[in-house]
C-alpha cells in the first residue's frame, strides 16, 4: 500500500507548491502599482520579462546546459511563449482604461475557462465538489473585487473589457498546455528558458510605446522591474510547474486564486486599502474553495 501513501504525498506537496507560487504571484500586484508610478506600462512589462529572460540564460550557463536550438517539445514551448506573452499585452493595454478591480474580475474567469477547456480537451471529470469550488471561488472573487459595488466595474471601455478577458482566456489555455508539458516530462528549467525567450516575441512589438528610457530608470523602478520578474516569475512558475504534475489543472487554477487573497492583505496592511467585511467573506470563500477542489482532485 505504498503507492498511495506516495500519491497523496506528492499531491499535498503540489497544493502547497501551487499556493507558494499563488503567494508570490500575489505580491506582484502591490509591486506592479509601485512600479508604474516610476515608469509607463509598456516600459515594465517589457524589462519585467527581459530580467526574467536574462535570469534563466544565466541558470542555464551556470547549470552547463546547452542553450541550443535543438531541443524536444520546440512547437508546445513557442506556442506557450506567445500564448503568455499575447497575454500580459493584452493585460497591461486593458488596464490603461480598464480598473484594478475590474480587471482582477475579468482576468479570474480563467477559473471558469480552464474548467471548461480542461473538460473539453484533457477530458478531465469535475465531479460535483469541483464545479462548487469554481462557483464559490467565483463567488469569492467577485465580493473580493467589486465589493458588491456594481457600478465601479462600468467605467471602462468595451475595448478595455475585451483585451483583459481575452488576457484570461490565452492565460487559461496556458494553464492547461502546461499540463501536456510537465507530462512530458524533460529538464524543467530549460523548457522555462526557452518559454520566456518567446515570451519575449509579443513584447517587442510594444518597444516603440516605450516612453522612457532605461537609463533614466530610478532605483525604485529597477527595483519593482527586478521583483517582479524573478520573484513573481520565475520563482512561481518553478513551484506551478513543479506542483501541476501531481494536480489537475481546474484544481490548479482554483489554488492560485491564493493570490487574490495575498494582494489584498499586503494591499489592507502597506498600502492602506481598506479591508471591508464583503471582501473578507469573499476571501473565505476562495479558501473553501481551495478546499473542496484540492480534496476533490485525483491523481
């Protein structure tokens, strides 16, 4: 009976991979806030992910792999690059019009996109426990978000909504491509490298937008661009990969909402966001949530 014994254990240590990288992921949002009043959006999203880039071709020279071209799983990793790079463009040009609560909302229907693209592509059962967590997490995200405040969600442009939906759905197809990657098994921090070189593919198209130099960067900027892109990329998608092999997707994406809950708190106690009762009941329903689809989940 030792095999079971080892899936649970490998499942537990998935969860609380998947909710470390959802913890870091969390502090990106006050960090980002940060950064933005140093620099325009385009300029950090930009040095954001060339930092993470430069990072990995580092630990791939320390480590002595080979950076060649020649390597396995070539069409899964540069559509994935694209797919995440397409997003954070997406993402960053929404949130110019759109706002920071709605934007949270829109981009967490990724929750409901991986359900559906999961059960409709990797053929996953949800069960009942699973489709009460994607509600309820829902549920959760929208207290958190709006605070039940309906009409600070409406100010935007229909454009601005688009792009960050459409920033969740490519993030939803992300997640659950990944899971045919760690599947496949392979050295992890190469196919991380090559990821986020063709990340980099999308973003360059947004270098003429720039409108500062990085010259004239403060020390706060570069500090922001340097968290951000090690700390809340490629620390986190070391640990969500990591954790991904053992859980399913939808369980996945319904953990990660730990970083709404982490953005808020940091954002209550160092940024002075005040904390009302509606988001904290909504953040304990993304914990049942978490809950439910972590013990519904089957290895």
């Amino acid at each position: 009976m030792r095999i079971p014994n080892v899936l649970a254990d490998n499942k537990k240590k998935a969860v609380l991979m998947t909710v470390l990288a959802g913890f870091l992921w969390g502090t990106s949002f006050p960090a980002i806030k940060i950064g933005l009043q140093f620099m325009d959006p385009y300029t950090f999203v930009f040095l954001r992910f060339l930092v993470a880039s430069l990072a990995l071709v580092l630990v791939m020279l320390l480590t002595r792999n080979r950076l060649s071209l020649k390597f396995a799983k070539k069409r899964l990793l540069l559509f994935l690059g694209v797919i995440n790079g397409l997003a954070y463009l997406f993402q960053y040009l929404g949130m110019v019009d759109a706002s920071a609560s709605e934007s949270s909302l829109l981009v967490n229907l990724s929750v409901v996109w991986v359900a559906l693209l999961s059960a409709g592509l990797l053929k996953e059962y949800l069960g009942f426990r699973k489709i009460a967590g994607i509600v309820l997490s829902l549920f959760g995200v929208i207290l958190i978000t709006t605070n039940l405040e309906i009409a600070s969600i409406g100010g935007s442009s229909i454009l601005s909504d688009f792009l960050v939906i459409a920033a969740g759905f490519l993030w939803a197809v992300f997640i659950v491509y990944n899971k045919s990657l760690v599947k496949e098994g392979g050295n992890m921090v190469r196919s991380m490298t090559w990821l986020m070189l063709f990340t980099m593919l999308p973003l360059l198209s947004i270098l003429p937008f720039s409108a500062v130099s990085s010259a004239s960067l403060p020390l706060n900027a570069w500090l922001a661009i340097l968290y951000t892109g090690l700390f809340c990329w490629v620390v986190p998608y070391y640990l969500w990969l990591g954790g991904l092999k053992y859980i399913s997707p939808v369980t996945s994406s319904v953990v990660l909402l730990t970083e709404i809950l982490v953005a808020m708190a940091i954002s209550t106690i160092f940024l002075g966001e005040a904390l009302t009762i509606t988001s904290a009941v909504g953040g304990i329903f993304v914990i049942i949530a978490i809950l439910l689809v972590s013990l519904a989940d089957k290895i």
